[in-house]
C-alpha cells in the first residue's frame, strides 16, 4: 500500500441500504461522528424493508436518545409499546398447568453482591428463580407497564425496551437522518463496485451514471449483501446444523374487541413444530412461527401458525395474508473488509429468539464509533480487533439460544432434532457442564461487554429446571442478613408497584392522547 493509501484520512461514509439497520447506522454515525465526517446513504427504490424485527432491547433507549429522536414521537410514529424481556410458554411438558417462564430485563435484587442461586435455594425454593430476587417477572404476568405518566422521557421504573413497527421505524429515522442530521441521501440500484489496486473501494457507481466516492463503506443491503457478498464475496458462516430453523410464516392481526390488553414481553410460545412469536404493537398484533423446512412443511407451519393466532382473534385470517420467509442462519466469516464493514443482515442472522439483531447492530456502531478508523492504517487495526469482537459475539448469541432448546425435555421429532447431542457446540456443553456444579457467573463469560450477560442465562437454565449444586463454600450470616432483607423489600415494592403502575395499553393512551394534545396547542401557536 502505498503511503499516501495509509495516510488517507477518513472524511467520507457511505451506507449502502436502508431500513432498519440503514438508518440506524446513518442516525448514529451523523449525530456521533465530527461535523467534518459526511454520511450518504444509498437506498434501492424497491427493495422493501423485511419488517418482521419488531423488538429490541433497552439498548435502543440509548440509540434514540443519541441520535435525537424524542421518545413521544417514536412511539407515536412507530405504533411502538414497551417491551420488559421475553416469556416462555411450554417449552418444558408440563402435567397440571401451562409452563410459563420469564427473561426479564432486570437483573436480580443483589447480583452483583450475592450468589443469588444460593440465596434462591436456600430462602426461596419454593418460589420460580425469576420471583424469588427480581419483580419484574410478576409485574409483567400482571400486564404492568414499566412506568407512569409522569415518569420523563426514556428514563424507567422497570427496564425496557420496544415492540414496534419496523418499517415506520426505518421511514422515522429516515426523516430524522435526512431533516435535523444532514445525511445526504441517494436513491438509486448499485450498478457497480470501483476499487483501487488495493482492493479498498473508491466509489460505487449508481444506476443513472453516478459516482458516490467514499472513504468508509458500510453494507446495510441485508440478504443482498451488495458489497461484502457479491463483491467482496466473504464466504457465510453456516450455523444451521447447531440452529435447525430456517424459515418463518408471519401475519399481522388486529386485536379482537373484547381482548386488547398489550404484553409487556415477547411471547414466544413451543409448538409442536417449532415456536410462535407474538409481539403486541399499539394497534396490532405480529404473529410468526419459526421452524425447521427438513421437519415440516409450510402447510402445515401456516396451520399451526392459525390455530395460534385463534386462540386470541377468532375471526378469520386467510392464508393468503400470510407471509413466508426464508433464511439461512449464520455469519460472515469476516464483517470488515478493506473498507467495507457489513452491519445487519448482510452480517449475519439467525431465528428472533431473544431479539439479537438490532442490538447486534447497535453494538457494531457503538464500537466503529469508539475506534473510529482516522485513516486506512488506523482501519486496518481496527477491523482486524472488530472481526475478532464480532466472531466471539455471534458464537455467544448461538450458545445463548441453542441453551433454551437442549434445556425442553418435549419429545415431538422437531424437539429431539433440536437436542441431537452433535448439534450441540462443545463452548455450550462445556458451560452446561460447568453449571451442574456452580451457577454462571462473569467468570464464565469473558468479554468486558457480553451479549448476553450471565443473569440471562441463569433465567433461561432455572426457568427450564436446571439443577445446580449448592456451593461448597457456606453462607455468611452477613450473606443472609442482607438476602432476608432485600427480599423483604421487594415484597413492599411488588404492592406499590402493582398499585402505582398502569397497564401497557392504559399507559401508552395516555402518551397518545398527551402527544396530541401537545401537537395540536403547537400548530395552534
């Protein structure tokens, strides 16, 4: 490379496709980076935004906050509502009664001081390993909302995230990008891919003759992966021999007159052939279901779907709304290459369990933003630490969600293909194997900011009746002084939460009805 390559500064972004991951890279960059830093952003005129990732984690909270979007007009816009984690229902058999278990996004009273599994076993066995530290759990079972009215924007009583309309959020964030941010804005097909003899790309050339020159090139095009396939032509990680579900039937529903009580989680529910999501937006429900195409055919998947989406909206829904969709779960085997970093689906992706891909996306510009590459040396040692990262983060989203199948003892041939001992990562073995004698810890899990951190995966493991042992070491009377009294003051908080705190639907009315209000005293003024 020669020198003047390696000196090169970086001045100019260009995002290569919209929707969700597009934008959110537009927003983030134009409203982080120096002033001196142009974005552009790329979008085909028709290729529509998938739509189907309708959830995030609290991390958007942030994302939203940073890049200047008020959270009134996000929920507005968005049809959004809040989401506080996700729940579990018959993923184990059960005998009596439905079983039902929560990943909130609250960590336990005290982890970070106790051995909560301990203090579970030893002051609480009796109650589910989600209740006996932690209230958001039952606060979620009783439908409350995770704030009050008065509460300000974006801050919380509970943690939460979103359940929201991906597509109004895309159009939100392109309004906002190109309005109150200054990205520069092309919409136009990719008809060619101009590099220098080094291999980093210099400009692309659109459709109607243009040249968009860049510094930084960023793949947001999803399954098309316009540059770091087809291009670049990195070669996909496959992961579908470890996660066996390769398609998905989605329908959108309304909510039936006398039912339209809005979930505080995701709802992702066992089937017999895979799994529903049921995601509660303000004025409409998302229903799909994941499933395995070598185990089941889209017929029958679409009936399953059905006969969920009857159990709460009895009225008809024809097949012919429903949408289908195919995918190929796994990786890139590099996500940054020369000057091209993929973000999104050109990436990477696998099923919606535990809703990764937005949060992943939110990672990788949280760390482009923190190393933002000042010239194409600085790039390289960059990239070079991102691959790595990237690697290690998408090895831990497919431990974390092969964990909640090998956990099911259900025995249908969907199940036990999920639990077939050599689709099981030996990195997952080896934790399971761990755990049956001492409870996940950070000790397990080495990054300094883990995808998935070791609370989750102490809700999944005892929501699933994993056993661990007792640890050898004894309990304190300090230990257990404190353990007694945070539970003590959690039973107090349960009650004035459970009195204090509106329902989804009623709390997010009255943000409706306030938003306009406000709206209509401005266009008065």
């Amino acid at each position: 490379m020669a020198q003047d390559d390696v000196t090169q500064e970086v001045k100019n972004v260009v995002i290569v496709g919209g929707g969700t991951a597009g934008w959110l890279a537009a927003g983030v960059l134009a409203s982080k980076l120096h002033s001196s830093i142009n974005v552009t952003l790329i979008e085909s005129p028709n290729i529509p935004t998938i739509g189907v990732g309708e959830g995030s984690w609290p991390s958007l909270r942030d994302t939203l906050i940073d890049i200047g979007i008020s959270e009134s007009d996000f929920l507005t816009t968005c049809s959004a509502s809040f989401k506080q984690g996700s729940s579990f229902v018959n993923w184990r058999n059960a005998t009596d009664k439905p079983h039902i278990y929560y990943h909130p996004f609250t960590v336990p009273n005290g982890y970070n001081e106790l051995d909560i599994h301990a203090c579970w076993q030893t002051f609480a066995k009796d109650d589910e390993y989600q209740d006996a530290f932690s209230l958001q759990a039952a606060l979620c079972h009783a439908g409350r909302a995770p704030k009050q009215l008065s509460t300000p924007e974006y801050a919380h009583v509970l943690n939460y995230g979103y359940h929201f309309d991906a597509s109004a959020l895309a159009l939100l964030l392109k309004k906002h990008c190109i309005e109150k941010l200054n990205v520069h804005y092309q919409q136009a097909h990719i008809a060619q891919v101009n590099t220098c003899d080094n291999g980093f790309i210099q400009f692309v050339t659109t459709g109607d003759g243009n040249s968009i020159k860049g510094d930084l090139f960023i793949d947001c095009s999803g399954q098309q992966g316009v540059l770091i396939d087809k291009h670049y032509k990195v070669p996909w990680q496959s992961v579908e021999h470890t996660l066996i579900n390769n398609r998905a039937v989605a329908v959108q529903v309304p909510y039936a007159e006398n039912d339209n009580a809005i979930s505080s989680t995701t709802i992702a529910t066992a089937q017999s052939n895979g799994w529903t999501w049921d995601v509660g937006l303000q004025h409409r429900r998302g229903i799909g279901l994941v499933y395995a195409d070598t185990l089941t055919s889209e017929e029958a998947a679409i009936d399953t779907l059905l006969n969920q989406v009857s159990l709460r909206y009895p009225e008809n829904i024809q097949k012919s709304d429903v949408r289908t969709l195919r995918f190929s779960p796994g990786y890139r085997q590099q996500f940054w290459v020369k000057n091209c970093l993929s973000l999104g689906m050109s990436s990477g992706f696998v099923e919606p369990l535990e809703a990764s891909a937005i949060a992943m996306v939110e990672l990788g510009l949280r760390m482009l933003c923190d190393a933002f590459p000042q010239n194409r040396r600085h790039m390289e040692l960059v990239a070079k630490r991102y691959n790595s990262r990237f690697t290690y983060r998408w090895q831990r989203v497919i431990d974390f969600l092969k964990l909640h199948y090998v956990l099911s003892d259900r025995t249908e041939p969907y199940w036990l293909a999920q639990r077939e001992p050599s689709s099981i990562p030996g990195s997952l073995e080896e934790l399971l194997e761990i755990w049956r004698y001492q409870s996940p810890s950070r000790l397990d899990l080495i990054e300094n900011e883990e995808i998935f951190p070791s609370a989750s995966y102490q809700y999944v493991l005892y929501g699933m009746g994993f056993n661990t042992a007792m640890p050898a070491t004894a309990m304190t009377a300090e230990t257990a002084r404190k353990a007694q009294a945070l539970r003590n003051k959690l039973k107090q908080t349960q009650q004035a939460y459970l009195a204090g705190l509106p329902t989804n639907r009623a709390l997010l009315t009255q943000l409706s009805a306030q938003y306009s209000k406000e709206h209509a005293h401005a266009a008065i003024r």
